[in-house]
C-alpha cells in the first residue's frame, strides 16, 4: 500500500498482470447490444442515462438532497472491503476494516473536508436511493433515460431493478476487488474511475472467502500486493480496464470481478448505480456445457446447504477436503 502513492501527473499504478481494455462503444452499436447480451462488459457512451444528474456536486446535493441519513464508510487507508454485518457473529475474530455510520449530507460534507485537509481517514458515502429524498432530487432522478436501460433490462430479460446505490468517494478510494450476484450499469457522474475487471473464469485466481464469511464475495488477493506463497494462481490472473468519464455507463455482468478506484483528483467522484436481479437459471430452459456463471451459482447453493447443515463453519472446510481428497482429486 505504501508503495502506492500516486503522482501529481495521475500517473497509473502498473498491475503485474496483463490487463486489456474493455470496449468502449457507441450506447446504439450493435456490437455494444451483442456484448451486454453475451454477459461481457462494456463502456457505453451516449447512453444520456444519467444526464439529468451530471450538474450534481457536493453543493446542489447538500442543498436538495432532504435531511435523511447516508451510510458513510471511514477507512484508515484507502480500501474498502465490503463486508456483510449478520455474518460476523460467526466469526469472533473478524475485524470489520472499515467503520460504517449514519449522517446527513451536511455532516457528510463537514466530516469530507476534514478528512481531506488531515488526510488521516477516507470517506466513502454509499447510500441506496429510497423516496425520502428532496423534490430537485426526485425530478433529477425521474428524468434518468429510464427508456434506455428498460430496454436493456427487456432485451436481456434481467430480473426486475433491485436498487441504485449513491456513491460518493475521496480521490484514491478503493472498493477492493468483488463480484455481485446482479446485473450492474455504472453510471459515471462526476470525477473519474479506473475499473479492473475479471471474467468470472478467473475464480480460482481470485480466491473468494468462504460463503459463511463477512467478506463473502470479496477476493483475499490484494492486486496491488499479491501474494503468491499464500495464492499461487493469482500468478495466472488476466483483467480488463476501463477509465469511467462522466456520462459513461460501464456494464458489469453478475459474477465479473471488479475493483474500483476513484482516480487521484480534486473533490469527490460521483456515481449511480443500476442492479438488476437475475432470474433463477433453473427457472429457465438449461442447455449444456454450463456456463462458468451458472456453475458460481451452483457451488454457492451447495457451500451454503453444506455450511447450514453442518452448522459450525469450523467444520466446513474439513468436510469439504474428505469429500474430495484422493476421490475427485
Ligand atoms: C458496484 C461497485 C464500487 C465503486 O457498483 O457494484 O462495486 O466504488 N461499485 O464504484
Ligand atoms: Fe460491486
């Protein structure tokens, strides 16, 4: 980490690992439709999906944004690795790595820049969009190009729209390197993101914690500081990039590996994003080979059924290993 600081002149941490860059195509070229309906990521450009919104800053959002409380993240360096509150009491010794607390936007905003003038913590405000949110807001928020991604959500026949997360980040934050179980168009407002991105085949490279763990979902490889004693397949990773602008709507397909990092700058970056549920693909007709995703979801039903059934996470691990060792291995 603090091998990392970065330059004045935005000069890119360089990844041992080959990363090519993800396509940035036209929101109306059909090869853009063809990679969205291929599960394969894509920088969108003209999208206008979030247009209504890219005169937001700190100033107009404090002043529209209502009174309700945001979830802000504190860090005391510049990751952040989500972790999920109801698994801890399974794990005593898990530390959460970041703090996690509830304020208004004008105390976001005071908090913001002290922590920029000390440099001690770094924030990063994340807060799904409910209705408790000022009039300017909601009118900004009802002009999205609603028509766009409905089309995409039809065309792709995703699942209905579960949530928009508001992200708001200090220059250098980073969401440490993850996959959701959902359809994801990020949408660029304000300030820049560098995006690297993994194909859900790079599993066994990126080395999930268990499914029982606070960081499920989250890789145990540190990309900035890998670790090839611990995680020799890390060696074998190969990822994508992708620079968001604002206006640009960057799509992560369900189980692609993403980290994201708010690029050294003034001020904040700040985005929207779009998950989509996924329907159930036993629900649908199945044809073979699996896919690799379809095959993800298999083994977390199964790591789930095995986790509850034993019912002491000790003795997950162990009974996986007898399961396998010397008979499929
Ligand atoms: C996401 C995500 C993190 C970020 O939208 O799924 O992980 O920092 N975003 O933008
Ligand atoms: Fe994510």
């Amino acid at each position: 980490m603090s091998t990392m600081e970065t330059s004045k002149d935005d000069a890119l941490y360089e990844y041992p690992f080959e990363l090519t860059d993800v396509p940035r195509l036209s929101f109306d070229d059909p090869q853009a439709n063809r990679l969205i309906a291929n599960q394969k990521p894509v920088v969108l450009t003209g999208t206008n999906l979030v247009n209504s919104a890219l005169h937001w800053d700190l100033n107009y959002l404090k002043d529209n944004i209502g009174n309700s409380l945001f979830t802000v993240y504190q860090s005391k360096n510049r990751y952040f690795r989500y972790y999920e509150p109801r698994k801890i009491p399974q794990h005593k010794d898990f530390k959460p790595p970041t703090l996690q607390a509830e304020m208004n936007f004008s105390e976001f905003v005071d908090k913001l820049k002290e922590c920029q003038k000390t440099g001690i913590h770094k924030l990063y405000l994340q807060q799904l969009l409910f209705q408790n949110i000022g009039e300017r807001i909601i009118k900004d928020f009802i002009s999205f190009n609603w028509d766009w991604i409905n089309q995409q959500k039809n065309l792709n026949r995703w699942g209905p729209l579960s949530s928009n997360l508001l992200l708001i980040a200090m220059a250098g934050n980073i969401t440490s390197v993850h996959y959701d179980e959902q359809q994801n168009f990020l949408a660029q407002v304000r300030g820049r993101k560098r995006c690297l991105l993994f194909s859900p085949e790079q599993f066994e490279c990126l080395y999930p914690y268990p499914i029982h763990h606070p960081h499920d979902r989250q890789s145990q490889v540190n990309l900035e500081n890998l670790n090839l004693k611990k995680f020799p397949k890390s060696a074998d990773l190969e990822g994508m990039q992708a620079i968001l602008e604002p206006g640009d709507v960057l799509y992560i397909p369900v189980y692609w590996w993403h980290q994201i990092e708010s690029l050294p700058q003034n001020g904040v970056t700040i985005s929207i994003n779009f998950w989509y549920k996924v329907r159930n693909f036993l629900e649908e007709s199945i044809t073979y080979p699996l896919t690799t995703s379809q095959k993800i979801a298999i083994m977390r039903n199964i790591e789930k059924m095995i986790t509850d059934a034993l019912g002491n996470v000790d003795e997950v691990g162990p009974f996986m290993q007898s399961m396998v060792l010397g008979r499929y291995t």
